[in-house]
C-alpha cells in the first residue's frame, strides 16, 4: 500500500487525469457486456447488431488509447 501511494505522489495531474480517463473507459466497457447479456428480447435484431457493432468499436478504440498510452493490456 505505502508502495502504491509513493508511485501516486509521483504522477503528474496530466498522468493521473489519463489513469482516470482508462478507468472510465474500462468501466464503460465492462458494464456494456452486462448490458449487452441483458439486452430485452425485443431489441434483438439490427439493434442488437447495432450495439455489437459500437461495443466492437469501443474496444478497438480502447486498445488504440492504452496502446497510445504505453499500456499494452486491458487488465
């Protein structure tokens, strides 16, 4: 813990408003899958597809940005 909270010291604002900015991005991420699983019956069909499809884009995306950032995994 003492180790975590010297390497946070350390962060400039800009690195910790980017270490928020992942959070955000892998929580959006984590609760469309749960969303997506629970999706009504009724919206299947070209919702659905719609859906994957930005679900698709937003991992893409998320990758592109931890790539960007020197992270090289979604964990």
């Amino acid at each position: 813990m003492a180790k975590a909270m010297v390497e946070l010291r350390g962060l400039e604002a800009g690195e910790l408003a980017r270490l928020g900015e992942r959070q955000n991005c892998r929580r959006v991420l984590k609760w469309s899958y749960a969303y997506g699983y629970f999706l009504p019956r009724e919206e299947e069909g070209k919702k659905k597809v719609l859906f994957e499809f930005l679900q698709g884009t937003a991992e893409v995306e998320l990758r592109v940005f931890l790539d960007a950032d020197g992270w090289d995994n979604l964990h």
